[in-house]
C-alpha cells in the first residue's frame, strides 16, 4: 500500500524563487533518494519537510526504552524537558518516567531500558528526554509517521516501513540518527547512532528509490564494524552508562533484532503499528 501522504515537492520549507525550486537549498533534503538520512533536531526538521515518513534513533537510550514500553504494552508519550514531565503527566492521566538515579519502589520508571522491563507496566508513560524524545515530539507536529527505531527492532522497523509502500522517490522515509549533547549544548554524533540508523538503513537497502549518498555512507560504516555489540559497548556513551553502573542498559540496547515490535508515533504517542 503506498501511503496517502506522498512527499511534496523537493524544496527547503516550501520557499520558491520565481517559482522554481531553490537548488542550494534543496540539495540538503537529499533530493530523489528513497531512503535519506540526517542527524539530530535539525536534521530531522529538514527531512520532515519533505519525506513521507521519519525514523528516530537513539539508541542509548531513548528509543531502545520505547521498544521495550512498547512491547510491554505501554503507550509512550514523548516529551523534551524532565522538569515539566511530571505536570504534564498529570494533565493526560499518565505516569511520568524519573531519572535513572531516582528510580524507587514508588517511581520504577525511567529512561533506563533494562529498569522498564522489570517495572510494573503502566498504560501511559510520559518519557523524556533531551535527545531522542525531543526529536520525536518535534517531528510529531509535522504530522508524518513517526517510528522509534533501534538495534533490538531495526529489521522489524524496515520491515515495515517498505510493507506500507514507503522507500520510492515519492514516499521516501527519513532516518534520523538522534546523537547526544556536549556540555555547551552542541550536537556530538555518537557511535551507537550511527550504527542504530545503519541497521534500519541496511534493512531498507533494497527500498526502490534507493539510498541517498548520506544514507549509503553510513550503511558503509555499519559494514566496517565486525562486532556491532562491542563497538556500542566500548564506545563513549556505552562506557558512560556502564561506569555509572547502567551495564544493563547497554546490554538490553545490543540485542540485535530481539525484538519485532514497530513503535509507531501517532498523535503524540507510540503504540504497535
């Protein structure tokens, strides 16, 4: 099935110059590729102008924890700032996920993966985060599909998305590689990302638009890497959880395709496709 909402024509925000297409402009959106990809916010916003559907990854943890929600059966409910959470669940009638740290009997539930598979399963979460969560809640106002992708469900997730018809140069789907912040608030690409994004990419290598050269670069990095698990564990953000005594969140992230699960954000919220 091709979906309704085919992409609109390849221009940056919808802004013409004598009624043609800007070419400078338009050549960030990765023009007639089936399958494009970008980092962070500001990727995201340029390729939800003009893609048919958005995938976020964030691997460590924000998506890997939808996936597990997801899965458990929990609607989850994107949100960007911890500190509002907690009202915010309050006026939707959820319950809103903690810091790691301030996990307690009371509170079980955070952006800590592994703590939300053992953690009573509650019907809505609201989870948040500066990252994948902020990218997400963002591209939810685009109106686009949305799905959380992952190294536990990437082959699920391209499953999907080229069943409904996604992929061509009329639908292309936006993968969306979320990164983590430096200290000054800058984006910093990470390496469990990278190789998140790579794996839906590799499953939607065979989508009939094609890879964007962005996309296929990254999909090359994935093919260099011959121990992905390792090279998350090892990383900077694996090692960051890990010495902070979160190892088994970077364990349940690593567990390639052990999940068929496709979160899919809808009005505001992830449930199953």
């Amino acid at each position: 099935m091709v979906p309704a909402s085919a992409a609109p024509d390849e221009r940056r925000g919808g802004h013409t110059v004598s009624g043609e297409a800007d070419p400078v402009d338009a050549v960030y959106a990765q023009p007639g590729a089936g399958v494009r990809f970008d980092w962070g916010l500001a990727g995201a916003s340029e390729l939800g102008r003009v893609c048919a559907a958005l995938v976020v990854v964030d691997v460590l943890s924000f998506t890997t924890a939808v996936d597990v929600a997801v899965g458990r059966g929990m609607r989850v409910h994107p949100f960007p700032w911890s500190a509002q959470a907690d009202a915010y669940a309050s006026r939707i009638g959820a319950v809103a996920a903690v810091p790691r740290a301030d996990v307690s009997p009371e509170r079980p539930w955070s952006l800590s993966p592994a703590a939300l598979r053992h953690a009573p399963a509650t019907p809505d979460l609201v989870l948040p985060s500066p990252n994948g969560s902020a990218i997400s809640a963002a591209a939810s106002a685009t109106g686009l599909p949305v799905v959380a992708g992952c190294l536990r469900n990437a082959r699920a997730v391209s499953r999907w998305l080229l069943a409904q018809g996604y992929g061509t140069a009329q639908s292309p789907i936006g993968v969306i590689a979320a990164g983590e912040r430096w200290p000054d608030d800058t984006l910093r690409p990470s390496v469990e990302d990278l190789l998140g994004a790579a794996s839906v990419l590799d499953g939607l290598s065979g989508a009939r638009g094609g890879l964007s050269v962005e996309a296929a670069v990254t999909l090359a990095a994935l093919n260099s890497v011959p121990d992905v698990p390792a090279a998350v564990r090892g990383c900077a953000s694996g090692r960051f959880l890990a010495v902070r005594g979160f190892g088994e969140d970077v364990e349940t992230a690593v567990a390639r395709d052990a999940s068929t699960v496709v979160p899919l954000l809808r009005g505001g919220v992830f449930a199953r496709a």
